[in-house]
C-alpha cells in the first residue's frame, strides 16, 4: 500500500513540494494508512473499564496530597470499593481543593477510609492442606543440619504465601481489580499481593521440592482459567494486566508437575489452554517472519503489549518518565513500549533500549528476544509431549514439526558461534511483511538472557555446542562473586548490573547441569553453591528472602528500579529448593559467605 502511495504522488504532472505533502497526508488519512515510523503503534489496545480509571485518579491525587516519599502507586490501584463507583466517585470528586488544587491530608486520608478498602484485603489467608512441616523425603541430598534447617524455614515460607480470593470479590467482582479466581494461590510477596505468571514456574518448582503437588496444581488452575478467559495467561491476576501476558511458562509448569505425580487427567485439562496459548504467541502482532542469509524464512516472537497509556499500577511513574516527549503520539508509542517491556518480565533493563541512559528509547517490540522464542520453543516440545501421552498422534506430530522450525531459526537468527551466545536480534523497522536478516541487526551484548537456550534438552544435549556456550559465558563476565549478573551495563534499572534474579540462575544451571559434559556441570554446581550462599547470608541477615540480590559480593540484596526491594518471596524461595533438591549440599561444605 505504501508503494502505490508514493506511485500516485510521482505520477502528478510536476506537484511543487507543497501541494506532495498536502496530496501525501490527505491519503494517508482517507486511504487509513499509517507511515512505517509509527506502524509500532497498530497492535490492538484493551478497552480501560472505568474502575481502574477511577483509581488512577485516585492514585494521582495521592501523590499530589501525600508526596513521592516511600509513595507506591501499586497500592491505590489494587485497593477496592466499600460502595459502588457511581456513589464513591461523587463523593471523590465533591472533596474540597486547596487553593494550589491539593486536597487536604484530612480530607483524603477520611475518604480513603470511608469509600475504600485497602490493598490486599481482597485476599485472605489460605491454609495449605498438603503442608507438612518436615515432608518425607524432603531435600535427601542435603546432609548439613544447618542448611537443612535454612531449607525448612524457607519450606515454611509458602504457608505465609498462600492466599485466596475473598469470597466478597466473586460475589462483586465490579467492586474490585482482583480477578475471582477459584483456586487457591502462592503469592511472590509483598507488593505483589495477586499470583503473577513467570513466577509461578519457580514457585511451583519449590512446591514440588516441598511435596506440595495440589498447591500445585491450584496455581495452574487458576492461570488456565485466565487463557480461558482472555485468550492468554495475564502478566498477573488484576484486570489492569489484560493488556499483557509474560515469559510463557504455563507448559513448564504442566510438564513439571506431570513427571513429578503421572497425573494424565491433569495433562488432559490443560492441554487445551496450551494449545490456546501457543497461538496467541504466534498470531498478530507477536508473530514476526524473517528471512535470513540463505533466502530461508522463518517465524519467531516478540514480546508486544495490548496497551498505549501509561501503566495503571505504575500510572504516575510512566506520565512522568514521558514528561520529555513532546506529541501524544511519541507518548502512546513509549506507552506502549513500556507495557511491552514489563510483558518480558525484565522490567527494566538497557537491553530494550536504543540509548542505555534514556528510558524513553525502550524499543522491546522492535527486538525478536532469544529467551521468549526459547521458552515458546520449550512449549512446543512440551505440547507434543503430551499431547503424545495422552493418545493425540496428530498433534503430537504438527508440533514437534513446529519445534524443529523453532529450533533451526533459533540456530538461524539468534545463535553466534564464535562468541558461544545466541543474541538477540534488532528489527530495523516494524512494518516488513517479512524482514531481512542484517548482521548489523544482531546485538552483540552480553546478557543472561543469551544463554537462556541451553535449558532445552534440544541444545543442552549437544556437546559441541556446551562447550561453546561454556566458553561464551566464562568470557561473558557475567559470572560474578554471588551469581550470574543480568546484564554488564551499570544503570539504576533493576534488571541490570548488579542484580541477579533466580530465574536466569536456574534455567542456566539447570541447563548445564544437564549436560553430559563434565565441565558444564561442575560450572552449573558452582554457581548454584554461589547463589544459594548469597541467598543464606542475606537470611540470616535480613530474616527473610528476597526478590533479587546484588551479585558483586555475597550476601547482598539487589536494588534499583521503580519501586522498593520486596521480600518474600516467591521465586528466590522456589529457586534455593529447586538447587538443594539437585545439588544437595555435604556435610563439610562451609554455607556462609
């Protein structure tokens, strides 16, 4: 369409310059054609429900009353009516103004507590019927009484994680953010009040540690009636996240439980959401094809959110950060890279942006990322192994046909081997039907989210290639004194140096560990003992876990970022379980720092 544009402009009978550009935007806007510098900007948007813009209101008069000190703009999204919202926002909007526009800390504080409930008291405490406080078989491998009992206390700690939904929510849901899920849950911690989806694979695999299989299976549950509803698993269970999804590991999560219980009318329920899931990673505006060197074409994903407003639950911060942009239209394109880059998971980090140092430049839907392709991939080897286990020949085969394409464009567009890393690659623009593959394209940074691949027995099982990866990554200086760095770049974003998080360290080690080289495992050990150190002294220090840790020296918790550390918490614990249960831990090795 927009080259027979530019073949009706040319055709004119000698146009001066003027009357081009008149002729130019005239057809653009009666011919609904968009230039290719803001075709980023074409996904669908989710409808806002009038709920959550009422308390975004809320939150921004909070901000103005209370000021920015120790202020979480989380908390007044996630808070819920005692009326209904007709009657609450009158009373909202009949508060008396100061002359500056304020409204006084009296007066706002009396109609918080008047008109609304707090954060997290949708939830109520659950308590697990498969807890027990030292279950048979718990960590074998762990000799040293000392950690063993570390390893019960953080066991412990998913009785104080677990929730379920409030009986008032699913009887008006309208009043509240909070989805009615019906099962039970295992929250992350703190801030994080609601089940979120990436964490809930490392929760999960805590559980299992734990012998905790129906909490388990509760969690998966409640995320497969989100595909059920939506169409995908929400980056977590508030109505403000319909906009996105996360890192897809809802096959994971089914497959893990699986070899851990043979429960095949478990299997059985969930593959229909999976199936659902896999498309919508490989339909609309997530589906990306691209050609590379050879004249091969292949399809691969990208992270890309349903969403061009600032975020709700950060609804403040981001109207701030888009202060320096001048047209609404630069705003809902950053809008929307924002709310893109938080569906990775990695909210925030250098590696989505064009300058390291500007917030704005975020391009996440420009990126085809080597650790969302990888997990897509992972995906489809576990649907057709289900689908296999459960009699269904045909959708056993179309789907490992897909993984075998996913793989050899991974190998293809991402994979580099003289460095031993796969990279993520750059898209030179948003609106090729099929894009080229340029090696200027390709992003020759060391992150953790480079070695992502070798958690996939596809990869992991091929010496060759662990002994380039090991390579790559001793190179990479990502390995430090406490564990694998997320990135080498110094920024105040929380997904990058310092900080390491649990799910890169385990789907790292995880995949070397299951290497048939020698040298990949003992790396994997290595860096397990590092983690789960820094992870032990931080406790002891502390009294409790917490969501990353700096990794430049051990026994340090990580920093940065939009919002304060949390503790809890979900994925560190889930992690630190999943490590011992592996690795164990001997008598005589020494567990402090």
């Amino acid at each position: 369409m927009r080259r027979s544009l530019i073949f009706v402009i040319q055709i004119i009978p000698n146009p001066n310059f003027i009357l081009r550009i008149v002729i130019y935007f005239f057809l653009i806007t009666t011919m609904n054609i968009v230039p290719c510098s803001s075709c980023n900007d074409l996904g669908h948007v989710k409808s806002s429900i009038p709920l959550i813009s009422f308390l975004e209101k809320v939150q921004e008069t909070a901000l103005d009353t209370f000021g920015s000190v120790n202020f979480d703009p989380k908390l007044y999204i996630d808070m819920s009516l005692k009326f209904n919202l007709s009657k609450t926002e009158k009373e909202f909007d009949s508060l008396k103004r100061l002359k500056s526009g304020k409204v006084s800390v009296k007066d706002l504080s009396g109609f918080i507590k008047m008109y609304l409930n707090e954060a997290g008291s949708d939830l109520v405490y659950h308590e697990p019927t498969d807890f027990e406080y030292e279950p048979s078989g718990f960590l074998p491998k762990v000799e040293n009484l000392k950690v063993r009992k570390w390893a019960l206390e953080i066991h412990s700690l998913w009785k104080n994680l677990s929730r379920k939904v409030d009986d008032k929510v699913i009887e008006n849901p309208d009043l509240y953010t909070l989805l009615p899920l019906k099962y039970p849950m295992v929250i992350p911690g703190s801030r994080f009040r609601e089940v979120y989806y990436w964490d809930s694979y490392w929760v999960i695999r805590g559980l299992l540690a734990s012998k905790m299989y129906e909490s388990a299976k509760s969690i998966v549950y409640n995320l497969i009636s989100l595909v059920d509803e939506y169409g995908f698993v929400l980056n977590g269970a508030r109505a403000y996240y319909s906009n996105r999804s996360q890192p897809p590991l809802l096959s994971s999560m089914v497959s893990e439980i699986y070899n851990r219980t043979n429960d095949m009318s478990f299997v059985k329920k969930s593959l229909p959401a999976l199936l659902k899931e896999h498309k919508f990673w490989n339909s609309g505006v997530h589906k990306v094809k691209i050609q590379d060197s050879k004249g091969c074409i292949h399809s691969l994903s990208r992270y890309y959110a349903m969403w061009n407003k600032p975020r709700p639950e950060s609804f403040t911060i981001d109207k701030e950060s888009a202060l320096k942009l001048l047209n609404d239209r630069d705003k809902q394109h950053f809008y929307r890279e924002l709310a893109s880059t938080a569906e990775s998971g990695w909210d925030f980090s250098t590696r989505w942006m064009r300058n390291q140092s500007d917030l704005t430049t975020l391009a996440t839907t420009y990126i085809l990322p080597v650790d969302l392709n990888t997990y897509i991939l992972k995906m489809e080897l576990d649907i057709a192994f289900m689908a296999k286990t459960i009699g269904d020949s045909l959708t056993a085969e179309h789907f490992l046909e897909a993984s075998e394409a996913r793989r050899t464009a991974i190998n293809s567009i991402f994979w580099n081997t003289e460095k031993g890393q796969w990279f993520d690659y750059w898209l030179s623009n948003n609106c090729e039907e099929v894009h080229q593959w340029e090696a200027q394209g390709e992003n020759q940074i060391s992150f953790a989210s480079n070695f992502v691949p070798i958690w996939i027995e596809l990869f992991n099982s091929d010496d060759s290639t662990v002994k380039k990866v090991v390579k790559g990554f001793q190179s990479s200086g990502l390995l430090c004194a406490a564990g694998i760095a997320t990135t080498l770049s110094h920024s105040s974003e929380q997904w990058d140096f310092p900080n390491g998080w649990a799910p890169l360290q385990h789907v790292i080690v995880e995949g070397l560990a299951r290497s048939s080289l020698i040298e990949a495992r003992s790396m994997a050990e290595d860096i397990a003992i590092r983690w789960i150190r820094t992870n032990y002294e931080t406790y002891k220090e502390t009294g409790t876990m917490h969501e990353k840790y700096d990794v430049e020296a051990c026994g340090k918790f990580g920093g940065g970022g939009e919002y304060v550390p949390q503790t809890g918490f979900g994925w560190s614990n889930g992690v630190v379980l999943a490590f011992l249960e592996e690795f164990g831990w001997p008598q005589d090795l020494e567990i402090g720092c």
